[in-house]
C-alpha cells in the first residue's frame, strides 16, 4: 500500500539553524510528493511539490528533491526564521488511477523556531 | 480570491445530536475531499467526491455520510456523532487537469461530549 513516514517531532532550533526534516515513502508505481505547511490556527497550505524523480521542489527557502532510489523527499532550509514555526506534512498522491486524487500524508513535524 | 470556506470553525456537540459541517469553494474544482486530523496520525481522507453526484468511501468512513449537490458545496454530515469523532476536520478541493493543488479549508475543530 501507499504510505508516508516523517521524522518524529516536536523539532526545536534556533533562528538561522539548518534545518531537515525527512520523510521517506511506500508507494507502488510513480506518485507525486508534496510538502504542505500548518501555521497555528490554520488550514494547511501547499510548500512545495515534485511530480517525478529527481524534481526538486522548492518554496520560501525550503527545498526536497524527489529520490526515487531512496523513496525519499526530505525538507531542508539553509537558515531557518521564528516565522517558520508550524507543523510540516508531507504527502504523496498515487500515480493517478481512474482520477483518483487523494493524498497520504505523514503524521506531521511540528517545528518550532526560538530567537 | 481562491479559497475554501467551512463552517463552524468550532463546535462543541453531546453525543447522538446530528451535526453538518459545511464547505464550500469558489473554483470550479470538480474534486472534494474531507479529511479528519488526530495526533500522530496525520490527515486521513473520510470521503471524496469526484463531481457532482459522484462520491465515494475514503479510508476512514464510518460514521459520515457526504452530499454533492452542487459543485461549490460539499457538507460533511454526522447522523449520531459519537466521542471518537472529536477531531480537527479539513475540507479540500482540487481541479483535475494534470498534476493540480489540493487546497485546503481552515478546519473545523470538533469536540463530541
């Protein structure tokens, strides 16, 4: 079956650490992998994506590229902000059958930034 | 401006009271999904509709019923809500033309008593 793995949180570092947060996935066929971002109080919004192996994704500062080999898509920032505290998802969606869209996600890294 | 509306954001419900959570979108996505939020578990898709009239089970179903009746709309319906469907709920919706967005809703946070 499909499924997401994230590193285990909560992740505490300081202003203009460098940050990873891995994710690695179990899919069958060639899915589409994403990063979608949970600030306090909201909805969760798109980071960045990558449809196919070797694309890499990027947003805001925040890059992952997509390791077929490895089945991995791991974030990064080379230097993060306060601003960046949030719960972090990643999410793959099956290569795409009879338009079948759901996404699977990761349990979730919640990511605080302390000045 | 491109965006998913629910409503409530938050309610607060006894056990066996019926309760619709709404949503809405302004984009002409043909997909909607509902999804349930619990800690350590991620997001887990509840159902999904493809187009209007048509929907279908997601992973974690029982208990939820769904209409699509218009495009735009897509209510989330609890006949008999019990304590394990206290939950953070997000509505999605997507276009199907090539590899598109899935956005989100701001939630819906549920507390069955």
């Amino acid at each position: 079956g499909n499924s997401v793995t994230q590193m285990e949180g909560p992740v505490t570092l300081s202003e203009e650490a460098f940050l990873t947060i891995n994710c690695t996935y179990t899919a069958t066929g060639y899915p589409s992998l994403f990063w979608y971002v949970q600030y306090p109080g909201e909805g969760l919004q798109l980071l960045l994506k990558a449809t196919k192996a070797d694309d890499k994704g990027s947003n805001k500062g925040f890059e992952a590229t997509y390791r077929k080999e490895t089945t991995s898509f791991h974030l990064e920032k080379g230097s993060v902000q306060v601003s960046d505290s949030a719960v972090y998802f990643c999410a793959l969606r099956p290569y795409i059958i009879q338009g079948a869209q759901k996404l699977v996600f990761g349990q979730g890294t919640r990511l605080t930034i302390n000045p | 401006e491109a965006q998913v509306t629910q409503n409530p954001r938050y309610l607060i419900t006894v056990t066996g009271k019926k309760l619709t959570v709404t949503c809405s979108q302004n984009m002409n996505h043909e997909y909607m999904s509902w999804y349930r939020q619990d800690p350590g578990l991620g997001l887990r898709q509840i159902y999904y509709s493809m187009n209007v009239e048509v929907t279908d089970k997601g992973d974690v179903p029982e208990g939820y019923k769904v209409s699509r009746k218009e495009k735009r709309n897509f209510p989330l319906i609890l006949e008999s809500p019990s304590p394990n469907q206290t939950s953070l709920y997000f509505c999605a919706s997507q276009g199907l033309a090539g590899v598109e967005t899935q956005y989100f809703g701001p939630g819906t946070r549920l507390l069955v008593l």
